[in-house]
C-alpha cells in the first residue's frame, strides 16, 4: 500500500508552519507549497518536502500535485494574502479567490487527492448582533459588506463559497474551517496579534481599548485543521474559535506572566472611533501610518462571540486558556530578542 502525503499551502507562515509541526509530530509524509524566494522558508521544519510555486501559477501546482504512483494525497490550504486595510485590493481577490479556484481545479483533475481542507476566516461568516453567538452557515455570498467588512474578509467568503459550491456540483471531497485570530509563539512574520503583544510587552502602549478579541492558540488551530483532514465531513464548515477575551484582561495575562507594564487606561470604543478618524487624516497629510484605524476599532467593537461547538463535537477540537498561550508567547519573545 502507498503512502499519503499531505500537500500544505502556507506552510512558511504562521499557521501552515504549525499544521506542518503536527503532522510531522505524528510521522506523516508532508509537502509544502512556497513562493519562490520566500526567505521565510527557512522557518518550515526541515523534515518537510519543499516545493516552490504560486497560487495564481497553475504550471506550479500541477507540480506540487504530482506524486508517486500509488501513493494519495490530502490537502491543506492554508496560503492567503492577508493585510489589516479594509478597502478594496484586486491582488488580495487574485490570490485568496483566484488561488483557490486553482487549488480546486487541482484536487478535481488528480483523483489520488482525497480530500482538501480550506483555511478560511470567521470574518467571512456573516457577523450576527452583539449578544447571538455567531455559529456556521453554508451561503456566503451574495457578500452583505455591513456584516462581512473589510476585503479581506469578502475574499475569505467568495473563496469559501467556491469551495462549498464545488463539493454540491463537482463532486469536490473538501471541508471548512474558519478559524478566529491567532495568538501564540513562533509567530516569525510578527503578524497583527503579535505585533500588539510586543507593544504591550515593551510598555509602548499606554493607552488601550475597550471591546474584545477572539484568539485562538496557534497550536490548537493546527490541531483542528489536521482534525478537520481526519472527520471533517464533505461540504461542512466549522469554526475554530474560543472565549472573548477584552483587551484589558489580555493586558493583565501578560502582566502575570512576564511582569510588563499594563496601558494606564482604556479609551471607550465610541472616542476610540473618534481618535481614529482624526489619525487617519493626519496620515493622509503626512503619508505615515496612523497608529489606530477605524478598521482595528471595528475588529474590537463587532461581535466577537463565536459558537465552536459543532468542531468540539465532530472534531475533537479544543481550546488552552489563554494565560498559558501568553505565558508561552511571552517566553518565546522574550527568548528571540523581540522584548527589550
């Protein structure tokens, strides 16, 4: 019998660097996808196969779909552009939407792959009132941009309905997961989280916000991907997600856990809106980045509360409190040198 080999998008970023450690941790054969001179790759454990290619090269990824004969594959896609601004982005379409069209068209052509799990978002579910929990549906599209806000978002939801609608009509063996934000160590890019944590940890945030996040632990979001690979069911979506968590009461974890200082106070979420306007058009004059946006305002202020139960139940998902994430992450930080 032939062997599987599990074929992971993403793999040099945050997330897919992880999905790759578990899966090696439990002695799988494992192929990555990078872009070509990506000096990130260097971050990819050393055990997996390397492949250089793009989403948007269809030429590429016929190569890093081509196996030995007799052996199948699964695929994880976890590659996506990512940016915090939330205005229209043609390149952000191009890959998230585009790349995942060819992805599909892939895992269709070569019927040795036998299932791929999609990496979406919790942003592209369609945010619900404060107060309703926010479980899984299967119609993201047409986009509603008053409950879906920000491209990136959008693009995780047009990628996501392609996905759910290939399994409906073309027989696509593919399942959902939408995790929430990520938190955690070995986060080399130094992604929005954990950019916020190292101000936090460098005393270079007197000021907080009120409102809330939701943060997953990065390792347990690779666990309920490749859980996803293992029972997710064809055509069903499932959040990973965990409990609230306002800023503040992060503030404080990470003050138990490495002794930084804590902002002097927090700014309501209505003025924080209002600083926001005022530095995004002081940026405009000046061409710098303004250090609070309406966007990140908004990811506090919106409901943050998910249902993850049905990946609890069908996955054997689970979550870590977030004192022992922080705890771990304030380590490793203090450990690269990112904490002065």
């Amino acid at each position: 019998m032939g062997k599987t080999i599990y074929l992971v998008t993403g793999a040099a970023g945050f997330l897919g660097s992880h999905v790759c450690d578990e899966l090696l941790e439990r002695g799988e054969h494992v192929r990555a996808l990078v872009l070509s001179g990506d000096k990130s790759v260097k971050y990819v454990p050393k055990e997996v196969e390397i492949v250089e290619g793009d989403l948007c090269d269809v030429i590429s990824l016929k190569k890093f779909f081509t196996i030995p004969k007799g052996d199948d594959s699964v695929v994880i896609h976890c590659a996506s552009m990512v940016t915090t601004n939330a205005e229209f982005n043609q390149k952000l379409i191009d890959v998230n939407v585009g790349g995942t069209k060819n992805m599909i068209d892939q895992c269709l052509r070569h019927p040795e792959c036998k299932k791929m799990v999609y990496v979406s978002s919790t942003g592209a579910i369609p945010e619900q009132p404060k107060g309703t929990a926010i479980k899984e549906t299967d119609q993201f599209t047409p986009i509603d941009e008053s409950r879906q806000v920000g491209c990136y978002s959008q693009s995780k939801a047009m990628a996501t309905q392609e996905v759910l609608d290939a399994c409906r009509e073309k027989g696509l063996k593919a399942c959902v997961v939408h995790p929430s934000g990520i938190l955690g160590p070995k986060d080399y890019a130094i992604g929005e989280t954990t950019g916020t944590v190292i101000k936090i940890m460098n005393g270079k945030m007197p000021v907080g916000m009120g409102g809330s996040f939701n943060l997953c632990d990065v390792r347990d979001l690779a666990h309920g991907c490749v859980a996803a690979a293992d029972r997710g069911r064809t055509g069903e979506c499932y959040i990973l997600g965990n409990k609230e968590v306002t800023l503040k009461e992060m503030c404080r974890m990470l003050h138990d856990a490495s002794g930084c200082k804590t902002p002097y106070f927090y700014v309501p979420i209505g003025m924080a809106y209002k600083l926001a306007e005022q530095m995004e058009k002081k940026a405009k004059k000046t061409g710098e980045k303004p250090l609070m946006t309406n966007f990140a305002v908004y990811n506090l202020a919106r409901n943050n509360q998910f249902d993850y139960s049905k990946a609890e139940r069908e996955l054997g998902y689970h979550t870590r409190p977030y004192s022992e994430t922080l705890r771990d992450e304030a380590k490793w930080l203090v450990a690269e040198g990112y904490i002065k």
